[in-house]
C-alpha cells in the first residue's frame, strides 16, 4: 500500500525529477523499509507510542473550555491534573480493539482465512500469557499507546471547580476562571 497512487506522482507529461515525484518515491521506499523492519522482529517486545491527542480550547468570560479527542478511551483510563497553578495536563493511555468476528451478528458473514499463515506464528503468546496481536496490518493510522498533552492557561483558575467529561470519544474539560482579585482594607481596631 502506498501513500500516493502512483497516477498522482507518475504523471507521463511530468518530469521524472520533479520535487513531488522525488519527496513521494521518498515517502514510499520509507514505508517499504519500515515495514520490512518491523517484519522481521516478531520476537522483539512490543513498542510504548507517545502521542499528543487533538484539542480545541476555547476562552469564555467565566472559564477555559477543552475538547480533545479520544476515541476509544475510557474515562478510567484518563488522567488530569494540576502540576502547577495556571497548568493542566491531560494523559493516560489508549490500546487498540477490535470486535470479533465471531461476535459479528450479520447473517451470512464469513470470516476470511489466510491460507500461507504460519501455524506456528498464530501460537505465539507474551511473556505474561496474554495473547500477542499476529496479524498483518496493510494501515495502521490510530493513534494508541501513552498520550500526553499539557496546556499553560494565561490567568488564574479555580482548580476546585474543574468539571470533566467523555463522551462519544470527546473530552471535554471545563476550567473556571478564578475571581478577580479584589482588594481589602483592614481596619486597624
């Protein structure tokens, strides 16, 4: 599978050292080598994937509003806190799911087969006898694994008044704004 149809980058009237041709030809030959790379450590443990979830923040008179995306997460698996007053950070750590095909309640679904599959390869098993994932991924583009993201807000906020919540693969986090600071004259008695 390719990143670019080769109709897109291998047009007749175009020269063959066009930047386009050359950056695609790139972006291919990187995806053959990492897939052959990965290929062949089947043995190798699993790698940890850092990524950063995707958010709107918006500023209202009253408070601070962020809308991430986290498909699949549960809010078990979600983490927010205060490090430092006026800094939030959102993480936790998302894996990848799939249904089973035996759950499948379609009438007349198959399951399809892979003939020149290794015997061997479908009983591999880790090391804490949990079953290792051995198929073959053509795409992989969710993002999975650790997640990270850290925002500075730029006033004060009422960190007792944060209000969460998820729904339909949508954080939502509500930060209220703390009071403005008013100043008081003490009367000496």
């Amino acid at each position: 599978m390719e990143f670019f149809p080769r109709t897109i980058y291998n047009n007749t009237g175009a020269s063959s050292s066009s930047p386009f041709n050359t950056l695609a030809q790139l972006i291919d030959e990187f995806d053959k080598y990492s897939r052959q790379d990965s290929s062949k450590s089947q043995e190798a443990p699993a790698p940890t994937f850092h990524w950063q979830p995707k958010f709107d923040v918006r500023e209202t008179s009253e408070a601070y509003h962020l809308y991430g995306e986290l498909p699949g997460a549960t809010k078990e698996q979600i983490s927010i806190e205060f490090p430092e007053s006026q800094r939030i950070v959102i993480s936790g750590k998302t894996e990848r799911s799939y249904l089973n095909a035996t759950t499948d309640s379609r009438p007349n679904s198959r399951q399809a087969t892979v003939e020149d599959e290794d015997e061997a390869e479908k009983k591999v098993v880790a090391a804490d006898a949990t079953p290792r994932d051995t198929a073959k991924y053509w795409l992989s583009e969710r993002s999975i694994g650790q997640f990270s993201r850290a925002f500075s807000l730029p006033s004060r906020v009422d960190e007792e008044a944060v209000s969460a919540s998820l729904k339909d693969g949508i954080l939502s986090v509500v930060i209220p704004k703390a009071k403005k600071y008013e100043a008081r004259n003490i009367i000496v008695n």
